[in-house]
C-alpha cells in the first residue's frame, strides 16, 4: 500500500511540474509573440494630409492606360524613391526621381492587371497609394 501511494504521490509531482513547465513556455510565447504596429499613412486623390502623420509623402498617381505608364507625383522637392509593390506587398519595380524632378513617368505595361502600391520614400519621410493596373 506504501508503494502505491508513494507512486501515485510521484505521479502528481510529475504531472504538477509538466503543466507548470508548459504554462511556462506558453507564457514566453505569448510574450515573444506580441506584436507591434506603426500607423501607415494613405494619401487620398485630393491630396490631403494624412491623419496619422503630418510628416508624410503626400502621393498622387495617375494611370494612362493608352500608353500603359505610370506617373507619379510628390510634395518632396528632394530625391524621392518610387517602389511598386504587389498585391502580396513584393517589390516589382523602383525608380529614383532625382531632385528637381516634378514626376516619374513609370512604363508598367509588362506589369500583369491588378492592384498595386506605390510608396514612396524621401529620408524617413514616407506615403503610399493604391493604384490598379488594367483595362
């Protein structure tokens, strides 16, 4: 009878210490897990200032489906990098506008139809626009 309850004693310490084990690495999950999120900043047509930031690129975009080509527009009058980006958010195409530069006149006919974002970049200033490419 001895050996039973010794047993069974040895069998509740074990299973005391696994479930605090598991409620240990559930606990460090759960903390490595957590995630953070910075505001993104979408510029509508008209131009207007983000509500989320007042430092943002502001962005236009318009498409020329005749010539099939892109241009892009900003507020920066520095060098600014353009970047098309998929709808998976991949890179597809970039191109640098040069200081002085008033627009990027981007030729996407290769580009499959779809949904595309443009972002574009100056220092740690940023804006983004969603542009569709098609018919």
């Amino acid at each position: 009878m001895k050996i039973v309850i010794s047993m069974l004693a040895s069998i509740l310490c074990l299973m005391l210490v696994t479930t605090a084990n598991a409620q240990t690495a559930a606990n460090q999950t759960a903390a490595a897990a957590k995630v953070t999120s910075e505001p993104v900043a979408l510029v509508t047509d008209k131009m207007e200032a983000p509500a989320t930031s007042s430092d943002a690129v502001k962005v236009k975009a318009e498409i020329n489906p005749v010539s099939k080509r892109l241009t892009v527009r900003t507020d920066v009058p520095g060098p600014v990098r353009v970047e098309i980006n998929d709808d998976e958010g991949r890179p597809v195409m970039t191109k640098d506008m040069i200081s002085g530069d008033k627009a990027a006149n981007i030729d996407v006919s290769r580009l499959p139809t779809g949904f595309y974002i443009v972002r574009c970049t100056s220092g740690e200033r940023s804006g983004v626009r969603r542009v569709h490419l098609g018919q």
